[in-house]
C-alpha cells in the first residue's frame, strides 16, 4: 500500500511462469501469486523489472547476472523449477542462489555454463533437499554452503527419529563434505 512498505521498495527484479501455468500444476500458489502481482500494481514500470537469462544489472557494489528463468516446458516438479537462479558477484566472491531449483534446472545450468557454474558460496537448492542433484553441486564445487534449512529438515527428522524422513538432508551435507570438500555450512536452523 501507499506510504507502507511499497514507498520504500527501490525496485523488484524478478521472472514468473505464466499464472494459466502455476493454475495448472498448484492452484494452491495462485493466491501468493494473486498477492504478489496486485503489490506490484502499487509500483510504477520503472520499479519493476522481468528477468531474462543473460541479464546483468548491478546494486550498490553488487554485480548480479540471471542465469536461469522458468521455462513452461518443464512440467515436472514445475513449480520449484520455475525458480530464477541468480549469481552475485561480491567483492570479487561468487554467490550461486538456486532458489528451490531442482534436477532440470540443475541440468539446464550445466548445459548453459558448463564450467562457467563454478562459486565460492552456494545456496543449497530446495533446502539441500529434492533440488539439483549432488553431481551438479560437484561441479559448482563451492567453498561455502548456505542451508535455507529448519532443524526438523536438517536432522531429516519424522517420527521414527532422526534420518528416517523421506528428505536427503544429511546424505547431501555429508556428499558436499566427503565429496566437494565443503568445511563451511551455514543453516538457517542456527
């Protein structure tokens, strides 16, 4: 709303799915979706920009490239593939976020950058759960990993106990430290 939080919002860099598309495969995202593009009527077009592949822009001493952007035809796991996958470059350090990106945009980063994937810190997609898969993460080969991961997550918690969910948590930390070598990880839990 005007004189709320909108007054302070510089702009909004982002790249949604058609909504006939996110209707289609989780009509139960419409409502966010309904309430994300009726803020965005409070901005004006200067404010707002959709993403595309290969776009660069910069904020503050931040460069950010968009490497990858939904695409309609990936309609497995259609929502969390529709995630945008930016990079930031800080201070001459690297910053993969992967959103909740999974194994198509795993495979599509890969075919578009090959070993142009490579950072110094990634956000662990989907929550180090169900995202890209581990060989992708190998060829990021980061020296930080960001867990967005709560505790019940982090511990693949159910009701059996610890690592006796159907989430892949504890194998993927274990892979990043055994196999990519990653000594720092920090977890939205602590």
């Amino acid at each position: 709303k005007k004189g709320d939080i909108i007054d302070k919002i510089g702009k909004v860099y982002y790249n949604f799915p058609s909504y006939d598309f996110v209707k289609k495969y989780d009509e139960s995202t419409c409502e966010t979706y309904d309430k994300f593009t009726n803020a965005l009527a409070n901005l004006s077009e200067e404010q707002i920009t959709i993403v595309q592949i290969g776009n660069t822009f910069t904020v503050d001493d931040i460069q950010i490239d968009v490497l990858l952007t939904p695409d309609e035809s990936i309609t497995e796991n259609p929502i969390n593939e529709s995630s945008v996958v930016y990079r930031f470059t800080i201070d001459g350090q690297t910053v993969l976020f992967l959103g909740d990106a999974a194994k198509a945009s795993g495979s599509r980063l890969l075919k578009l950058y090959k070993d142009d994937i490579a950072c110094d810190i990634v956000q662990m997609a989907h929550h180090g759960s169900h995202g890209v898969l581990k060989t992708f993460y190998k060829r990021v080969n980061p020296k930080v990993c960001l867990w967005p991961t709560p505790q019940w997550l982090w511990d693949n918690q159910s009701e059996q106990g610890y690592n006796t969910g159907p989430h892949e948590t504890v194998s993927v930390y274990e892979y990043m430290v055994n196999q990519v070598g990653v000594q720092k990880h920090y977890i939205a839990k602590d």
